[in-house]
C-alpha cells in the first residue's frame, strides 16, 4: 500500500542485523519480518529516523541507504516522567503496592535474554556475600516468557528475597521507581540508546550502564560505563556510588546537562525540514499547492 505513497520511517535499531546471537533477534521469522520491512520500505523513505550515530552508521551499511536521508533524533523521558510533580500520597501507596523501599537497584527492561537480568541477580549475590552490602534489586517489564527461567535461577541462587519482579507498570507509576531507587543499572548487551537512561537523567539518578559500541556518543560522561558480562566490575560499580556520594552528584549533574543539551537541540525540527522541503519541491507537479 505504499507503492504511491510518500512516507517517512522511524528505525530505533538493527539488532536484528547487528546482534543474529541473540534468539528474540532473529528466531520465529523475526529476522526476515524485519529485514523485509526494512529491505522495501528504506531505500523509499523520504527520510529515516533513528536516535544515534552508530545506528545511522549500521543502517547505511546494512542497506545502502543515503546518509542524508538519514537523521538523528535523541530518545526522551516518558511524559509521565518529564512532567512529574512528587505526591507523597502517590509515593506511600506505590510503595505499598509493589512492596517497594528505598534504596535499590532499579531496571526497566523487558525479560528478554539480552537485557541480562541474569548478570543483575549475580551482581546483587555477590555484593551480599563479598562485599556485605545487601542490596535489593527492582525488575520492571513485559514478559515473553523468560521470566519464569529468571525466578528459578534466583530461587537457585538462594537470593530471592533480594529480587522483586515486577510487570509493566502504569504511568503514574513510574517516575515513583526512579525516585525509590539508589541506583539504574543497565547492563544490556545490545544498543545503546535507551529511554530509561534519559528518564533516570530527568530525575537525577545515577546510572551503570554497558559500555557498547557507540555509548559514549549518545551518553557522554554522563554514566559509569562497565562490561556487562563482568559481574564483578559491575558490583564495584554499585560499591563505588555507595562510598562516593560526590561522584553520585557529579553523574546527576551530568545527566542533567545532557538532558539540556537535546532540549536546547530541538531536534524534532528535522521533521518539518523535510516535509517543508517536500512540499517545496511537489509544488512542481501539484498545481493546486
């Protein structure tokens, strides 16, 4: 239906292209449902929107696409998050719902094989039992069936007291989980670009994260970057932001000035530069524009 339609396309990863290890990538025609969405709809896009350099980079090389039809527009908070206003009403009875208190490790992601939950519940069994610090850790997320392997490997592990697994929260919500938590940690293998880091930055929570290929263009010195499959660097991670409250406040006033950074970009303009210039250019045959 868009043989004669002109369109512009939003692309927020090639994982299927860039990560074929990983089953949620490629398995159940996922990778050749995606790669034939992308293999006929990019190279007619009027323009392409992706959130940071590295995937443009992938995008040209895995499809040949034009670098000026591709743009780069950065991941914002959620609007629940951006415009949050504290209650404690709302603060007190979320706690009480998801059985929640301060201090923990927080991650948003869905339970999926290469968001490493798995390496969360080793980084929170080790700082318990090496390094005395008992933390708990805070999952948030739609399930696709991956989670139940996840409950039985903390059951395994003796530390499911430690993990509390969550679904999808609403809205409301989950501004109320950053502000619980003393930390994001985001050990993801796949990447980089991720709204909760953005959200975590909006509400001045330090964040871990992985350091992938094309992290530090899109996060700067905004973030503590680890290995994510060294659990051991990443529990010093924890430890270091325990011990240092002034690195703690260095990380947030980042994150702030990064989050001022995009703002002051205004890189949604983009959009209106490429329709106006579509527009200019189909007053040639619309003779009605």
């Amino acid at each position: 239906y868009l043989e004669d339609t002109k369109f512009l396309i939003t692309v927020p990863d090639v994982d299927h292209r860039h990560h074929i290890e990983f089953p949620e990538a490629v398995n159940n025609s996922e990778f050749e449902r995606k790669n034939e969405i992308f293999s006929k709809a990019l190279p007619k896009a009027l323009a392409i929107f992706t959130n940071a350099k590295i995937i443009k980079e992938r995008l040209k090389k895995y499809y040949n696409i034009s670098e000026e039809r591709v743009y780069i527009i950065n991941l914002r908070p959620a609007h629940s998050v951006d415009n949050f206003v504290y209650e404690k009403d709302k603060h007190d009875y979320y706690n009480k719902k998801f059985n929640l208190s301060e201090g923990y490790i927080y991650y948003p992601a869905m339970y999926l094989p290469h968001k490493n939950h798995k390496t969360v519940i080793d980084v929170i069994k080790l700082l318990k039992e090496r390094h005395k610090l008992d933390f708990k850790a805070v999952f948030s997320g739609g399930d696709v069936g991956y989670k139940k392997d996840l409950l039985k490997y903390c059951e395994k592990s003796e530390i499911k007291q430690n993990i509390i697994f969550l679904d999808f929260v609403e809205d409301d919500a989950l501004p109320y989980l950053y502000k619980n938590a003393f930390a994001l940690l985001f050990p993801v293998l796949m990447g980089p670009t991720f709204t909760p880091l953005w959200e975590a930055f909006k509400l001045e929570i330090p964040v871990i994260f992985s350091e992938l290929e094309g992290t530090k263009d899109v996060y700067g010195d905004a973030v503590i970057y680890v290995d994510p499959f060294n659990v051991e660097e990443l529990a010093l991670a924890v430890k270091r932001l325990k011990n240092d409250k002034m690195l703690i406040k260095n990380l947030t006033n980042k994150g702030k000035l990064k989050i001022d950074e995009i703002n002051k970009k205004n890189e949604y303009k983009q959009i209106f530069e490429v329709i106006d210039n579509y527009r200019k250019i189909s007053k040639t045959w619309d003779m009605n524009n």
